[in-house]
C-alpha cells in the first residue's frame, strides 16, 4: 500500500507489468507518489474540474491528481504496455478516470471533456514543446483549458518563463507570455526520476488570461516572432527586411530601434510591430 491510496507502490506497479521506461516514447517515470501529489497540488483546487493528462505512464501522477480530488481525469498514453496498470487506477476511482489509448498529437481530447478543464502533465520530452504550442495557439481564445501545469526540462521551463534580455528569452517566451500568465512552480532534480534523465527538471504552471496581454493578430504576430528569433544575433532591420520593403521605417513608427536584436524587444513591442504590419 502507498502513502496516497490502497493500490501498490509504483515500484511494485511497474514490476508487476514490466513496464521498463522507454527512450523512443520519451518517457521517464515519476515513481515518488509524494512528489505526484505535490505536482496535483500546483494545478489548485482540482475538485470542480476535468484534467487532461498526457503520458501518465504507470499512473503515478493520475493517481496524485485523483488522491487530490480531481473531479475526472482523462489520462492519453500511446504506449498500450501501461493500460492494465492505469486500469487498476481506473478500477480503485470508480468514474472518475478515462484512459485513452491514442497519440496526444491526433488525439481532440474535447469530446472527452466537460469545462472547465484543467491540462496537468509530465509531458514526454520528445513532444512537450510541439503540445505546449498547440494550447497557446488555437484558432479561438480563450481556450479549452483554464490552465496548465506541466513537467519540462528545465532548459524549456525557463523559456516559457524567460525575459527580455536574457539567452532564453525567444519564441517561446512570446508565445506563453502573450496569453497566459505563467511561472516556474517546482524543480525536480534527475534523480526523481526512472530511469534519471541527463538533465533537471522544472514545473510550470500557466493560467489562461481572458484575452491575449495587447491587441494584435495570432498570424501576425507568430509570423514576426518567428522570423526576428530565426536570426536572432542580426539586428532587426536585417532579421526582419522579408516582412516588409519598409521595415526600418515600420520598426522606428512603433518606437524600436532597427539596431536593436530581437533578444532585447519586449512582448508589449512586437504586438505594436503585428499591428503595424497587419494593419
């Protein structure tokens, strides 16, 4: 018996099963049930809500979001070796958790969802960052999810998180920070893990905003982003001379100096840019 509920240690779980980590799949487990609570706990107050779960793996986190109350819990996991672990998790929360065997990427979790809904994760690495951007760039905000809290490596958490000015600020930063509020809620070293990845990792927790932090176009804006950080030691007058024939005269329009790098504009700066070239 574990420390959160009746069923077995993850130990044991994945003795049981034989359910060795897999480097192809991305996975590394969490097998602290401590810790999983812990994590469950960084969403808040999960009593009221639905979560999305991607690669619970041998359950470990699912059963911390259920120990916290979570009102149902949709667990998506490509790897079919795991099902029986999670359907004894399943069988222990009568009705409270769906498990999916799919690939997260094909996979519209809506049909599985009632609002509100709240993303909790240790996402596999290899498509942790490609999902993140899915959720910050829908067609329509505000999104399906109030918020989102995630397991990265720390080197991506500190992306999400980065300011201007700094190495990690970039794409990512821009992209989280424009319609979310978001903030480095936990560290984790390698050794909470099995098998121990080379590297730390970091918990982030992201909370919808109503609306995105300044006006412009999602289009535009990802557009100018991508193009400014793609060249990111040019100045931006060369970085950016695709987007517009005129762009110094666009970038000293909007108060920037088309010297400067993309690594020192602000958000606040390159929604005025969008705005200029969209309009």
């Amino acid at each position: 018996m574990s420390g959160i509920d009746a069923l077995p240690p993850l130990r044991q779980v994945i003795a049981d099963h034989d359910l060795s980590a897999k480097k192809a799949l991305g996975q590394n487990f969490l097998l602290d049930l401590n810790l999983t609570a812990k994590i469950a706990r960084q969403a808040g107050d999960l009593s009221g809500a639905d979560v999305l779960e991607i690669g619970p793996g041998p359950g470990g986190l699912t059963r911390g979001l259920l120990a916290e109350g979570a009102r149902r819990v949709l667990a998506v996991e490509k790897d079919a070796r795991c099902l029986p672990a999670l359907a004894e998790i399943a069988k222990a929360y009568p009705g409270r958790l769906e498990v999916v065997n799919a690939d997260a990427l094909k996979l519209d979790p809506l049909a599985h969802l009632s609002p509100p809904v709240r993303v909790v994760a240790n996402l596999p690495y290899n498509v942790g960052t490609e999902l993140l951007v899915r959720w910050l760039t829908p067609a329509e905000w505000p999104p399906f999810w109030q918020s989102l809290t995630l397991m990265f490596q720390r080197e991506v958490a500190e992306r999400i998180v980065a300011v201007p000015g700094s190495k990690a600020y970039g794409r990512l930063a821009i992209l989280a920070q424009w319609r979310a509020d978001a903030r480095i809620v936990m560290s984790l070293p390698p050794e909470a893990f099995t098998p121990p990845p080379k590297v730390s990792s970091a918990v982030v927790h992201l909370t919808a905003l109503p609306a995105p932090r300044y006006p412009a176009d999602a289009k535009v804006l990802e557009r100018v982003v991508a193009q400014a950080f793609n060249q990111r030691r040019k100045m931006l007058r060369a970085a950016l001379k695709g987007l517009a024939p005129d762009i110094e005269d666009r970038l000293r329009a909007v108060g920037i100096d088309p010297t400067r790098r993309a690594e020192t504009v602000t958000l606040e700066e390159f929604c005025a840019l969008a705005r200029d070239i969209g309009g």
